[in-house]
C-alpha cells in the first residue's frame, strides 16, 4: 500500500530524526527545552521499537544493563543539578535499583552459566541523553521525563522476555523485576504532575 512505512523504515526515519536533533548545542537554542523534549521522542520511540523486538538473552541482557548503567549515571547528574530533594532523593532510589538489578543480572548470568554478558558503557543514544541533563536549563523536567521513556523502554524490554525469552533463571529475573519497574514508573508519572 502506497504511502506506509515499515517498522524498520520508522525505525531509521527515528534515528535520523534523534541524531539530527542531537548534540549539547541545541539545549542553547531558543525553545531549547522543546527541541530536547522533541529529541527524548524521538530517542525513545527508538528505544521502545528495540525493545520490542528484543527476545534473545544476549540483546536483552546487554540493553537491559545499557538501560541500568544510564539511570545510574543520569541519577549522578541529579544528585548535582536537581532544585527539588523529592527528585534528587527519587534519582538515588532509581540508581540503587539500577545497581542491585545489575548485581542480580550479574549473578544469575553466572550462576546459570547464560552465554551473554552485561555492558559497561552507554551507547551513543545514552550519551546523548546524559549530555542533554548536563546542559538543559530545564533540568527536573527533562530528567524526569527522559526517566520515564527509560522505565518505559525497561518495562518493554522485561515484558517482551517474559513471553518470549528461552532461559528460564533469566525470565524469572524479568518477572521479579517488571513489578519493580512499573512501581517505579507510577512513581516518576507522580513526580511528573507534581514538579
């Protein structure tokens, strides 16, 4: 049908779209905190169509750490530039989880002996995302916002694992964690209205 686009298509129009909005630059710009706001969009409409085509261990267990190493290190940030102790005090709740979620990982990757191991950097869509809470005057919006897409994207990511995920310790690692993940994005909708 004329007209329609690919999931794929979509997918690379997105990307496009992130990396051509991208860069610390246009938090300076007039309308800066939109053009963020447009960016974390398009950025997370990436992330979520990875999410969910994500079913085999080593991809889910390299961006589910991706996504834990990005709450910790955007909850750095907050800890520093954050106006609100509500917030900075949330941003350290969400990087403990990151942590023991990580730690979990860990353990369950070798106790089980699960070829796929966990990431230690942020890739280019992170760093991009770090960069903007290091420049955007519109600090708590911005990070609240960037950490619901990022709880979002790790709802998809668990939930996807759950149904169609072939390592059973790995699954039942999501199932513990997806409750943990929708509590603490009912929280971060809460701060949202509220900030």
């Amino acid at each position: 049908m004329a007209g329609t686009m690919s999931p794929v298509g979509i997918a690379v129009l997105v990307f496009w779209a992130g990396l051509a909005l991208s860069g610390p630059a246009s938090a300076a710009l007039p309308g800066g905190d939109a053009l963020n706001a447009a960016k974390d969009a398009a950025t997370g409409a990436l992330g979520e169509l990875n999410a969910e085509v994500t079913i085999r261990t080593r991809t889910f267990v390299a961006d589910y750490s991706i996504n834990d190493r990005y709450v910790i290190e955007a909850a750095r940030i907050a800890r520093r530039r954050s106006a609100t102790s509500r917030v900075r005090a949330f941003a350290e709740t969400l990087a403990a989880d990151a942590r023991i979620s990580e730690s979990e990982l860990r353990r369950v990757l070798h106790s089980y002996n699960v070829d796929a191991a966990l990431v230690s950097g942020l890739d280019l869509r992170r760093r991009g995302m770090i960069s903007e809470l290091t420049d955007t005057p519109a600090f708590t919006r911005r990070y609240l916002a960037q950490q619901v897409l990022a709880k979002r994207e790790q709802h998809i990511l668990l939930r996807r694992y759950i149904g169609s995920g072939k390592i059973v310790a790995v699954k039942q690692f999501a199932e513990r964690h997806l409750r943990q993940v929708d509590e603490l994005l009912s929280t971060l909708r809460r701060l949202q209205h509220g900030t």
